[in-house]
C-alpha cells in the first residue's frame, strides 16, 4: 500500500482474483496452429491429458476438449458471463437451442439466471495459417433478487463496442473500449446495447465498468473517478512490461485494487501495455458456491444440484456435447426464441 493509501498490488494468479461483484476473470491466450477439416488443430494431440488438458504444450491448450479446443456442455446457475473474444472464434450452443459463432472483438453477455447448458468450443476455421485465440471470460455475481431470472444472452458486436482515443500532451495515445460503464460523451456512444435486463449492471447505481485499456509505449493517461465512491476497480495489467501508477513503479502481471473516488495517474513504460479494469458497487450479500453454482445460501446449492439432475435445464438438443457450426458460417447469434442476429458488417 502506497503513502497516500491509493493503490495495492498484488501478482496475477489463476484464475484472476476479483471483488464483489465480480467472482473471478479468466485470460486465455494460445497460439494454436492451423485448422483441420474437423476444425480442430491440424497437430497432433499425442501427450496431451485429453479431457484436461490445460499444461499449454506447443503454447496452446485442448482444455476439456477433445477434437476441437473448448468447454463441452455444462451447467450454470446463479451467475452472469461475459466473455470478450479479442482474437479467434467461440462456437456457442445451449439448453434452450441458442448458437452463436462470435469473436474478433465480440462480447457475448449471458445470464445464466435460473440455469442453462451451455458449450463453448474454439473452432479453428483458418485451415492454411495458425489461429490464434485471445479471451477473457468475467463471472459476474447475480443479486438474490434475479438468481432465478430467465436465461438470456446479448452480443456486443465489436463494430458497435465504443471505442476512444485519448492522446496526451505529447500526443501518444490511449485507447479505451468501453464494454460497459459510463465513458462520458463521446461519438457512438450510445451505440452499443445495454447489459442484459438482470444483470446487475443494469442497475445504474451499481456504476459496473468494463474496460479495456491500451497505452502507447511512454504514454500517460488519467483513470477517472467512479460514479459513486461505493465502487471498487482493480486494475488488471496483463500485457507490456512496467508502468508507474501515482509513482509507484508496476511490473507486468500485476492485479492493482485502486481507491474509486480519486483520479489515478498511469505513466507506461517503454513498451505498449494492455489493462483491462473490473468495477462495480458490491452486491454485498452471501455467497454460496460449488463449480458453476452460485447461490445465497447452501441449501439454495442443494437444490440447483437436484434441479439440474431432475431437469438438465431443458435438456440438450445437439448431436454431441462439444458442437461447432459449419466451416462457412459467419458469425451470427440465433436467440432461444428464433431471432436470428448478424454484426453490422462481417467479412
């Protein structure tokens, strides 16, 4: 903690710990190679802990994948994700017969509410260069009041994401996307869509931000106020090398929780780094949770547990439990009711 009591530090673990609201962020990147006509790695699998496979071999992961790198079916209950694709695709499919084929700069936005099966796999579509994947995927906590709210999934389109330039007195650049939280005005900001209705950052004075932050080698920039001193921010620095922070000096692969009602100063070091900032008023309630079930209370686990055997939350309706749409598909997000979405521009 430094003097003025603004700012501590700590290194970056696995997965990313995180404040209420949040309950944790994971980062993936890999570098996985070109595609074979199954959209899987044109590589071969050999020592690799199929099913689990996590070690990074060759610098890229199957995860629980078998034939295509991914997240095969699974439950939810209680919770939000949000998943940013920065580089690569996601294949989505779930419970209710939804699919979505997302990424370069897309944001998928799903409350899982009273529970939904989804599968998230990584298709490899480009069969003559490497695929290269980049991602986070955020747990949001879900207040007691929308634990069981219906689920439901909104895209952010990355040709609709805001996204602003903010150069400094000697005119190198900061670049902020704005997946959520207020950005002040600025051009197309109303462009993007807004948290799905549950979400707890629906509600205004929760004041939850989403941000993704790129600076220039030697660039300096403010990170403003929060709306409301209630807020916590943590401040993820994931890419580059050092920075100051309000003059203490930062290394890479740092988390740093930061005081919500007062300006912070970053002054990047010699090369470009990336930071993505987590913010939000605490929903300040129990938590109880076991795997992919977040609830208030143990006996609220119980019953997600005995409803997910009863129910499977509306079954599964695809062929297997890993599926990836066709080779030629763009990316499009078909809703549960039918409603079938296509980004602004796609190419």
């Amino acid at each position: 903690m430094t003097s003025e009591c603004k700012i501590k530090v700590s290194k970056l673990g696995f997965p990313w710990a995180t404040l209420d609201p949040f309950l944790f962020c994971v980062y993936h990147e890999d570098a996985y190679p070109k595609g074979n006509a199954a959209l899987g790695p044109d590589a071969s699998l050999g020592g690799r802990a199929l099913g689990q496979d996590f070690a990074g071999k060759d610098g890229w992961r199957m995860y629980h994948g078998q034939t295509v790198p991914g997240f095969p079916a699974h439950p939810h209950r209680g919770f939000e994700t949000v998943t940013i694709v920065r580089s690569g695709y996601i294949d989505h499919s779930d419970s209710l017969g939804a699919a979505a084929r997302f990424g370069r700069g897309d944001v998928q936005w799903l409350t899982a509410g009273q529970g939904v099966v989804h599968s998230e796999m990584f298709p490899l579509l480009n069969a003559s260069a490497p695929n290269p994947l980049e991602l986070f995927q955020i747990w949001l906590n879900l207040p007691r009041r929308s634990k069981m709210a219906p689920p439901y999934f909104t895209m952010f389109w990355a040709e609709d994401i805001p996204r602003q330039a903010i150069p400094d007195s000697d005119g190198l650049n900061t670049e902020v996307t704005y997946i959520a939280g207020h950005r002040g005005t600025m051009a197309g900001a109303n462009l993007r869509p807004p948290p799905p209705p549950d979400s707890w950052a629906s509600d205004p004075d929760a004041d939850l931000a989403i941000w993704n932050i790129e600076m220039a080698a030697g660039a300096s920039w403010t990170l403003p106020p929060a709306v409301t001193s209630e807020a916590r921010r943590t401040l993820y620095f994931y890419k580059g090398a050092d920075l100051v922070l309000d003059n203490q000096r930062i290394p890479v692969s740092s988390a740093i929780e930061v005081i919500s009602r007062q300006p912070v100063v970053l002054i990047n070091g010699a090369v470009p780094s990336e930071l993505l900032l987590l913010q939000g008023k605490p929903i300040g309630e129990p938590v109880a949770q076991r795997g992919p079930f977040v609830m208030n209370t143990d006996q609220e686990l119980r019953q997600a547990y005995s409803d997910y055997q009863r129910t499977h939350f509306g079954g599964w309706p695809w062929p297997d439990e890993a599926p990836v749409h066709a080779a030629r598909e763009g990316r499009f997000a078909r809703h549960a009711d039918g409603q079938l979405e296509t980004p602004p521009r796609d190419g």
